[in-house]
C-alpha cells in the first residue's frame, strides 16, 4: 500500500503505526518506509513504536523515514538478514 495510492494533497500528521508484526522476503524490501511524514505546519507527532519487524533478502531496510518532521520512533525490534 503507497499513500500515494489515497491522492493525499498534504503530508500526514498524528500517525500511529504501533504493535504491528511485519514479515517480507524479497530482494528489496523496505519494512516501514515513510515519505513526507508530519512535514505539515500542524506539528503533531507521529508514531512508530513497539513493532516486530523482520525481513530477508539482497537489500533489507527496517524503518526508512524521508524528509519527515516530528517522527518517534521507539521500541521497535527489528530483523534484517542480507541474504
């Protein structure tokens, strides 16, 4: 799923992405990729927190965030095995 896909006009604030157990095998995988995360003037903070996340394969990201702005990221527990 790409946020891209919603048509959104302005970046997203007040996201919560918590408690969720992600698994992938591919050649590239971005477990959780965030683009223009919390970049509004709104200022609210935005969460990633306590997710499982686990991937295999030739290139393997965790959590990749792109020109983002209030982002808390804690307590992840994150698996990347380069195949």
């Amino acid at each position: 799923m790409y946020m891209a896909d919603y048509m959104v006009l302005e970046p997203i604030s007040g996201m919560i992405v918590d408690e969720n157990e992600i698994i992938a095998n591919a050649k590239v995988t971005y477990l959780i990729e965030l683009y223009m995360i919390g970049a509004s003037s709104n200022r609210q903070v935005n969460n990633i927190s306590n997710n499982v996340l686990y991937g295999e394969g030739t290139s393997v990201y965790g959590i990749a965030a792109y020109v983002g702005k209030y982002l808390n990221i804690t307590n992840n527990d994150i698996t990347t095995i380069v195949i």
